[in-house]
C-alpha cells in the first residue's frame, strides 16, 4: 500500500468495501425526486464510483456525475455508463442547468468553512432552474451534543478482496474549534506491508444551521429529518414517509429553490 486515499484512489476496492447491491442511497434519492415533482436533469455531486448517478440514469433521469477524483471519474466511466462525467470541485462549479442536485453520503460536509459553503450552495442557487430541488444525505452535527458513542473507541473492519484481506482502524475525533469531525483510519493488510494512517473531515453542522444557509441562498427546506433513510438504522423502505426529528446521527434534506 502507498499514501494518498486507499479507497478513492481505488474504486474497484470501494466497492467491494461498500457493495451497497441494492442501490438503496439511489432509490431513496429517486423517491425523493418523484414525491416532489423533480424534472429530469439531475446533478450528482460527489458521484463517486457512478452507482447512484447509474441508478437515476436507469430510472429515466438525464444525469451528470462529477467528482474531484479522476480515478472514481475513470471508474464511474468504465463500469456505470450512461451518464455523464465531469471533474468539478464541490466548492464552486458551473455546469449547466438542472431541475435537482444531489449529495449524498456527507459529500457536502466536506464544504469545511462558511465561505465553502456558501460556494457550493451558490453553484446549487446558479445550476438549479427555478423551483428545482437539493437533496442530500449527510452525517448530523447535533447528534454529538452530550453523546460519545462514535467516539469513545476505534472502529475496527475487515474485509478481503482478490485474495488479499485489508484491516482498518478508525478512530473519530472532534475539533470544537474548527467545528470538524475528523477521521484518522489506518490501514494494514495480510502481506507485511506497513500501516498506511490516511486523515480526513466532514464540517459538524447542525440542523438550524443549515436551515439558515439554505434560506440565504434562496431555498425553502421541504423536509429535513433524521430518517429513515438509506445508511440509518432501519433503513428505508420503499412507501416510508419522511421522519419529523433530527436527533440521529444522519441527516435527511429535501430543499426547493423558490421560484422568484
């Protein structure tokens, strides 16, 4: 194993690491988008390997997936055809019109500072038509007001692909200053190889807070909810209403972006 990100810089591994077989973040999405009357262009940023963005293709969605990584870009290409897929930075983008933008799995958590934010939402302000939705699936910041479950020991997985077994411990920190959860997991494998330590963060943002930056770039939230939902605990089902709290570890968000 080498430095830089073990399971961004190889898609092939991400997968097998995260199988999700039944689509469930892309259907939930899809039942999203039909509930609310969502058009057919539909942005998916932060796509990853193309799965979910693969998914809303099948469904019948004209849909672009981008993505900061080129290997997840390449991958996404190869093995999930039929949209299309273009770098861009989660931070500020500008590639064309759509009636919905999706980000999933705490990809807009990785907006760290208000001015990042503010720059991905404005791009969302820009890209939707009028009336167009924002849907995202993101880890809860309030969840971790008095709780320390996540936090008080690593997390330890193992899984084994082409015959090799790769072995993580993650360990989840909070930074109160820089308001960021950070993630160091550190990964060994079967064959001697050393432990490579990878670090990472998602912003701690909290429900009215982000009420108050989606009502500042122009959106009125339609839900927003701790589940069910696709990574909660039962997870969504196809028929389930939207939930009305907001103290579990995810958060759920349907915003519309007024029409004047």
């Amino acid at each position: 194993m080498t430095g830089g990100n073990l399971l961004t810089d190889h898609p092939a591994l991400y997968e097998a690491r995260f199988p999700d077989l039944g689509r469930l973040a892309a259907r939930w999405t899809e039942d999203c988008l039909r509930r609310h009357g969502a058009g057919p262009r539909v942005l998916d940023m932060g796509c990853g390997t193309g799965r979910d963005a693969a998914h809303l293709h099948g469904a019948g969605r004209a849909v672009t997936g981008a993505d900061l990584s080129e290997a997840m870009l390449a991958h996404a290409r190869a093995h999930h055809p039929g949209p299309r897929y273009v770098h861009a930075d989660l931070h500020g983008f500008d590639l064309g019109s759509f009636d919905a933008v999706v980000c999933l799995d705490s990809s807009l958590l990785y907006c760290h500072t208000n001015d990042q934010l503010d720059g991905f939402l404005a791009s969302c302000h820009h890209a939707l038509a009028p009336g167009g939705l924002l849907v995202a699936e993101l880890r809860n910041g309030a969840y971790f007001l008095g709780r320390t479950d996540l936090l008080d020991r690593p997390a330890v997985d193992a899984f084994t692909w082409q015959g090799r077994t790769y072995r993580s411990r993650t360990t989840l920190t909070v930074d109160r200053t820089a308001q960021l959860l950070r993630r160091t997991r550190v990964w060994t494998t079967d064959d001697d190889s050393p432990p490579v330590p990878q670090h990472s963060a998602w912003r701690l943002l909290f429900p009215h807070e982000l009420r108050h930056f989606l009502a500042a770039h122009g959106f009125e939230v339609l839900e927003l909810h701790d589940g069910p939902g696709p990574r909660t605990e039962p997870s969504w089902r196809a028929g389930e209403p939207p939930g009305a709290t907001a103290d579990g570890d995810r958060l759920h968000l349907v915003a519309r972006l007024h029409k004047t």
